[in-house]
C-alpha cells in the first residue's frame, strides 16, 4: 500500500493519465487507423462514417424527439437562425447520408452488420417527424404568414421536399407522398413562373445556392414520386447564368430576385454547397463552376489546404465569423471547407478532398465514445447538438457523380502531421507523471 505523501502524486498521475488516454492517446490511434483509410483516395465512404454514423443514430433519435416534443422552436424569434433554421438542417444532412449509406451497404453489405435502415429506423422517423412538424415552422410564418407552404420561403420548402424524399426513399412508406407531391409541384412552378428563375428564402434574402439545392431536390424526388421534372431543370440554369452569375461565372452569395442580379459575390460556405448538388443536375455546368472556384477560393498556406470563403482576390481580415460560414482564419473558411469535402467528392477531385477529409478528421477531435468534440462545440448546444457532426457525416457520404477526375496521391499535409504529433506529444506529457511516481518508487526501494 501507498504511504500517505504518495498518495495524493499517485491519484494526479493516474487522473492525468486518463485524460491523456482519452482525450489524447486514443483519439490519436483512430485518426491514424483512419488517415491509412484507402476511401479517403478511392470516393468510398470511409470507415470514420460508418463509425460516426452508428454512434449518432441513437443519440439523433433521442434529441429530435425531445424536441419534436417541446414548445421550444415556438418560441424564438427570426433573428435565432441557429435555434431555427440548424435543428432541420441538420436533420437534412442525416437523412441525406443515411440514403448514400443505405446504398453503399446495399452494394456491400459487409460495411455494416445491420443495414442502416433498420439500426438507424428510429433516427429515420424521428428526424422526418421534426422537419415536417408545422410547430417547428414558426419561423418562417412570422415570414410569410399562414401560405408559408406555398410562397416564397424557398429554404424551408427545400427542406421539406429533401427530407420527405429521404423518407420515402428510405422506407417504402408512402404516408407523405402527396405532401411531397404538393410542395414538388408547387415549388418548382413557382421557380419556373419567377422573372428570372429565383426565389427569396426570406422577404428581401435571395440566396441562390440554396435555389440550387432546392433544384436538386426536385429532381430527387422524381425517383420517388415517379415524375420528370427533367426540362424544369434545365430551364431553371437561366437563374445562373450572366448576368446573374458573379465575376467568376459563381452562383452569387446574395442576389436580388427583382433585377436577377448579384448583390454580392460568390462565398465559399454557399459555393461548396452548390457544388455538392449541381453535379446531379448540370454537370456541364458544374465542372466550369468547379474549375472556376478551384482557381479563385482553393488555396495552400501555413501547412494548410481548403476553400477560401472569400475569393483570393478579394482583401480580408485574417479572422472572420458569422453564422454562414463558421470562423474564416488565415481565408479558410470552416463552412467553405468542411462543405468543400462533399463539393470535392461529388466531382471526383479526389486530390482536393483526401487532404481536406485529413485535416477535417484531425480537427474534429474525436473522442474515445466517437463524440466529434469540435464540431459538436461549433454547434448550438441548445437547439442543434448535432448539427456539426450530422453536417460531416453528410460530407463524408458523398459519392463521385460521375466517377473520379483527379485521383488523390496522398492525404497528409503539414497540418495534419502537426496535429498527430500534438495528439500523441500530450498524451506522452500527461503519463509523465506517473512515470515519475513509479521511478520514486522504485528509488525508494533500492
């Protein structure tokens, strides 16, 4: 047994030791498991998804019903887009990976033991139950008043129309299909019907990334509804082409639906998504839209590579936030480059989203109970816990639309050998301790 002053030095250096094993040590053998991942070069879904995606299921359950169950989304005003606008969201981004996971399994089903459909069930139902509940639509009916569901207020009917697709696709249950079918017609009327092929998600707030999104959507739902909405798609690329596109031939950040013109230009948290969707669509187009944001918002610097949030040619400050794009540091945006994974992927530019997946797993922090912890302190721990981390998963599952352009040749950056000598170089730190208490010891002895 310990004598007394030994006591107190070998409680600190176990407890020092506990943390370095599972905030540190642990961490830092998964991500190495995971950088040697060959779907982070091939376009398959990576082992980190799969993993990410068992472990969120049950948890996602659980806080969409406690907050299906709440007055909580009847309460907050327009201003709160994080207490509104994430919880659907992010809802969205977890029905979306679970169709890309769902058919990865049904290709393969060694990825999983159970498919996902029926581990996950519940997260299915829960997540479709909260985007579609009118309570959660509070919101956008302070917008819009009581014809929310049939004006305007693109954004929010783009996340019915994906969420109830996701549904219906998912599960076979055909319980809100004629919703579906409304909101399909109606929304993509309206956009057809529109002076230039664009619609406000907000009186006054036109984004027309999102209108790319809610495009695809359409069209999603065609495989579900079995309709062909094919040559409203290909109308509705008069919304981006000039005039209405930025400088660089970009889908603008903001646009007046009015004139049709760019209000700004083009941002990287919005560019990164479109370019997740427009593949589906235009894939023409998509790869000029690709090549152009390569050459104006990709860049490698201080160890580092990603998306600018802003064009490289643009000034900016070296630190940068708002609700759109998360922190801008050095240029990178955490939007622009946690979307540009998913961007990456979906055009086959392996080269661009190996390294990127790198350095996001690296930063994600994961922890030995597969919590993600930065991105689940990036997200609103209120109203959308799970955003950061439904929002990678979603990034880790897409697939190349149309095979791989640019193959990757490695995922390390300095960056990410810099992180993995942090993880492993504090866990040693922290055993420190009770190496020393062990070596007292044994002095005491001899």
């Amino acid at each position: 047994m310990l004598k007394h002053p030994y006591r107190w030095r070998f409680a600190r250096a176990i407890t020092y030791l506990g943390i370095g094993l599972f905030f540190f040590l642990i961490p830092g053998l998964r991500l190495v498991s995971d950088l040697n991942d060959p779907a982070l070069c091939s376009g398959a879904i990576p082992r980190a998804a799969w993993r990410l995606h068992t472990s969120l299921a049950p948890r996602y359950a659980a806080w969409a019903k406690k907050r299906a169950a709440s007055q909580r989304a009847e309460q907050l005003g327009t201003e709160n887009v994080a207490g509104t606008e994430w919880p659907l969201f992010g809802s969205v981004f977890y029905l979306w990976s679970m169709e890309s996971l769902q058919h990865a399994w049904e290709i393969d089903p060694s990825q999983s033991p159970v498919a996902p459909t029926v581990y996950a069930r519940d997260a299915i139902e829960a997540s479709v139950n909260l985007v579609t509940d009118p309570k959660q639509a509070a919101w956008v009916k302070q917008y819009w008043g009581e014809n929310y569901l049939h004006r305007q207020d693109l954004f929010y009917r783009f996340l019915l129309i994906s969420a109830m697709t996701s549904y219906t696709h998912l599960t076979g249950d055909q319980r809100l299909v004629e919703q579906l079918r409304d909101q399909v017609d109606t929304l993509s009327a309206e956009i057809d019907s529109s002076s230039h092929g664009l619609l406000e998600d907000y009186p006054g707030q036109c984004y027309p990334t999102d209108i790319v999104g809610a495009i695809t959507a359409i069209r999603r739902a065609d495989a579900v509804l079995k309709t062909d909405h094919s040559a409203f798609v290909k109308r509705a690329l008069r919304g981006f082409q000039p005039p209405q596109a930025d400088p660089y031939g970009l889908p603008p950040y903001i646009a007046d639906v009015n004139s049709g013109l760019p209000r700004t230009d083009s941002r990287g948290c919005g560019t990164s998504f479109a370019l997740i969707c427009a593949p589906e669509i235009w894939p023409s187009v998509a790869h000029a839209w690709y090549q152009s944001y390569d050459a104006h918002f990709w860049q490698k610097r201080r160890g580092l590579v990603g998306f600018c949030e802003f064009s490289k040619d643009t000034p900016k400050t070296a630190i940068f936030s708002d609700v759109d794009s998360g922190p801008v540091i050095f240029g990178y945006g955490f939007a622009a480059s946690a979307f540009g994974v998913g961007a990456a992927r979906a055009n086959g530019r392996m080269d661009q989203a190996g390294p990127l997946t790198a350095e996001m797993l690296v930063s994600s922090w994961p922890l030995s109970n597969e919590t993600l912890l930065v991105p689940r302190l990036l997200s609103n721990a209120t109203d959308a816990p799970y955003l950061g981390e439904a929002g990678i998963l979603y990034c880790l599952t897409c697939q190349p639309v149309a095979g791989i352009e640019t193959p990757c040749s490695s995922v390390m950056t300095p960056f990410v050998w810099g992180v993995i000598i942090v993880y492993f170089g504090i866990a040693g730190l922290l055993a420190l301790p009770l190496l020393e208490l062990i070596r007292s010891l044994y002095r005491s002895k001899t």
